[in-house]
C-alpha cells in the first residue's frame, strides 16, 4: 500500500465515510478497525439462522447524507408500515400516515389514541417541517420534544399514549426531555421518506461503504493504544505515523485517546435493551411497529423483523425484537420471562408461550449525549475528530460527521500544497 496521507481510527459509519470521501479525492488513507469487522454500533449477528441486529435499528431513506453515499437497490431495503399499532386497553390501535395510507386514516381519525384535532395538529406540524430547510432547524432555538408537542397544542392524551412511547423509542427518552431540534430534524426525515431496514441487516450499511474502498485500506483487529503527534502505537506494539490523523471512534474512546482538554467526552450515553424472539408463526404478519400506550410495563414497543424483511428469518420462522429502554437491573432469564409476561396481554397467552428466547443485547452505549452538538473536527493541525456524538447522534450525523472531518483534511492538504508551490 501507498505511504497513508491520512490515518483513520475506527471503522464505523464516520471513519467509513471519511474514508470515502478522501478516496474520491485519491489521498491515501489507511482505516484501522479495533473489532473483527467494520460497522461499529451497526452490526448485525447471524444466530441460529436469524439475522440479531445489535440493538433494534432502522433507516431513514430521507437521510440526505446517506443519499449521497448509499444506494437503495445495493442495501435492497424493505420499508416499514408508515404508521404504528398502538395497544392500550387491552387492543390494538392503528394510527396511520395519511399521506402515505389515505385509505387507513379513517382508523387514525376514530382511534383512542388521541383527539381529532391531534391528528389535524400532527399534519400541520409535518407540513411545516417539510416546507423548512435543514440548517434552519438546526439553527432554531434549542427547545425540549415535549415543550413543541405543548405550544402546539397536543393533548396529553396523544403525547402519552403515542408520543411517549414512539419518540422515546427513537430517542431513548420517554420524558421527551430530548433536543426539539432533533426531533424536528427526524420527523422530517420519517415525513419525507420511509422507514426501512436492509434486506439482510443493517450491517449491510457498513459493509456496502467498506466495498467502495480499496481492499488494502482497512485493518481490521488494530486497536489503536496511544497518539503522541502524528505517531500511532497499536497494542501490538506497532507504530504507525501519517501527516494527518482522524480519531473517528465514539466519543469515550476519542476522549481516552486524545484527553478531555482537546476532546471532551459525551456527557452520557443512553442505553437500551433488545430481546429476540423467534416463533412459527407471526404474531402480526404485516411489517408495522407496535407501542406500549399504557406508560407502564418493561416493553416499549415491537417489531416482527421477518415480516419486514423474509430474510431476518429462516424459512417457516418468525423473528420478534422487543426493545426495553434503559438497562433493566434484573438477571436477563428474569428480564426474559417478565418481557413474555407483558407481551401475553398483547397476543395472547398461548402464542407467546411458545416463542423462543435468542438473545438479549443489553448496549449500555446506544446514543451520546448531548444529540445535537455540531463540534468543528479539527482540533490541531495534523488531527481531527469526528463522529455522531460530534455532530448528532444518528446514523445520517455520524456518515456526515466522518465527511465534513475528511474535507477539513483535504483543505488542509490543498492549503500546504499550495503553500509549498509559492515557496521561493
């Protein structure tokens, strides 16, 4: 391999489009990965013939940053029901897109969920949003999701039965107490495109960025231990040197290599746990995610994965993730039974009695907070940062993150060049 121009530590979503981005600009760079494989918190596990996610994720097709890397047909993605069941005293509640399904917002309309004039409220806050530019969101007025659901006149009935356990489900946050400019930001996104995961896991998205690179540009099992200037000593003792030096790990790992005077960690991260279940038949058998509206119990809300993609699942099985927010401090068996427990209410005793328990992923780092920081990458010259908890914590702000770091090397890189041609 050509001598690297740029090293690049961590082999997630950022550091992956870092990558691409001063390839296509053809600067040699070297990716060192810590792990066996790339992908970071998108990772996805073959167990007993299913495909287990590491931690109940989706993708946003809306997302403009992975327009520009990502192609759909690649991943072939499988959407999700535009809409949700909601069960809340003892049945299922549907309420549906009405853009998307005119034909089911009869159900929305008539629903328990909330009020008519919710419903009407959800439109207007959708058509404002879409008419509103990107930056302009993020430049707004920081403001919690739950003090917008409130100036915009939401019942509490709507905000507790639907907001609660759907935004805090994507956000980890049943208080809605997180930025309202990322929840703005990612109810446009959910408004202009669909809600999908790959054909075969969302390792996909990782791997199809890691094929667009030169087969000798990454390493995997390379743990980097130390930075001092432009040198890298992995824990194998090997020294690495470059000209410039991207740390695109999460945040508690950058701040461990770099100092929390030059990078701070995140102030927290939120955690979340996902039990897989696998069953013979569905207990849905249609793609849609279904709530919690009670605010009580371990469960928050599920999806049968094989009914969106066939693929997750072998032939003539059904798989079930059920997401728990937080970390439950109880022995996983317990957690297990108790999580089977609730959900017999939701379909029935006998059905769920027979769903076999795969595996829980308990991730104790599942978003940095805060969400939304916005963080220049470049901390000196030689050496940038990048990353989701640097931009915002998505995965359309780590791919963003890792490709703002790789311009600001390359106008760097065109900076010296130029300077050393104007030398006498």
């Amino acid at each position: 391999m050509t001598k690297p121009e740029v090293i690049i530590i961590g082999g997630g979503l950022a550091g992956l489009c870092c990558a691409m981005r001063l390839s296509e600009s053809e600067v040699p760079c070297l990716l060192l990965e810590a792990s066996d494989a790339v992908g970071g918190r998108v990772r996805t596990d073959v167990f007993d013939g299913f495909r287990l996610d590491r931690g109940f994720q989706v993708f946003l097709t809306a997302y403009p940053e992975a327009q520009r890397v990502l192609t759909s047909s690649a991943l072939r993605l499988r959407p999700f029901y535009p809409g949700a069941n909601v069960f809340y005293e003892d049945k299922f509640h549907r309420v549906a897109d009405p853009l998307k399904r005119p034909l089911d917002s009869w159900r929305t309309v008539f629903s328990a969920v909330g009020t008519l004039g919710d419903k009407v409220r959800i439109g207007a806050l959708r058509q404002r949003l879409q008419q509103q530019s990107i930056e302009s969101i993020w430049n707004a007025k920081e403001r919690t999701i739950l003090n917008i659901l409130s100036t915009e006149g939401f019942s509490p009935t709507i905000i507790d039965r639907f907001f609660r356990p759907f935004w805090g489900g994507v956000f980890l946050d049943p208080a809605l107490h997180t930025s309202g400019r990322m929840f703005e930001f990612v109810f446009k996104m959910f408004a202009e495109g669909d809600v999908a995961i790959p054909e075969q896991g969302m390792e996909m998205i990782p791997r199809y960025l890691a094929q667009q690179l030169k087969p000798d540009t990454i390493r995997v099992g390379a743990w980097v231990r130390h930075i001092e200037d432009q040198t890298i000593t992995l824990a194998s003792g090997e020294r690495l040197s470059a000209p410039n030096i991207v740390v695109a790990t999460d945040g508690t790992t950058a701040y461990q290599l770099l100092g929390g005077t030059v990078c701070p960690p995140p102030q927290a991260w939120r955690a979340v746990t996902t039990l897989y279940f696998s069953a013979n038949v569905s207990p849905l058998s249609e793609p849609v995610l279904c709530l919690n509206g009670e605010g009580k119990g371990l469960v928050n809300h599920l999806a049968v994965l094989s009914d969106v993609s066939p693929a997750y699942a072998p032939s003539g099985a059904a798989l079930i993730s059920v997401t728990v927010l937080g970390n439950p401090p109880i022995p996983d068996s317990e957690l297990k039974d108790r999580v089977k427990t609730e959900l017999k209410r939701w379909f029935g005793i006998r059905p769920v009695r027979r769903w076999r328990h795969l595996k829980t992923y308990r991730i104790f780092q599942a978003q940095p907070e805060p969400l939304v920081t916005r963080e220049p990458p470049k901390l000196r010259d030689g050496l940038y940062v990048c990353g989701d908890f640097r931009q915002n914590a998505s995965i359309n702000g780590a791919m963003e993150s890792g490709r703002i770091a790789a311009e600001a090397v390359l106008k760097d890189i065109r900076r010296e060049m130029v300077m050393v041609e104007a030398a006498p």
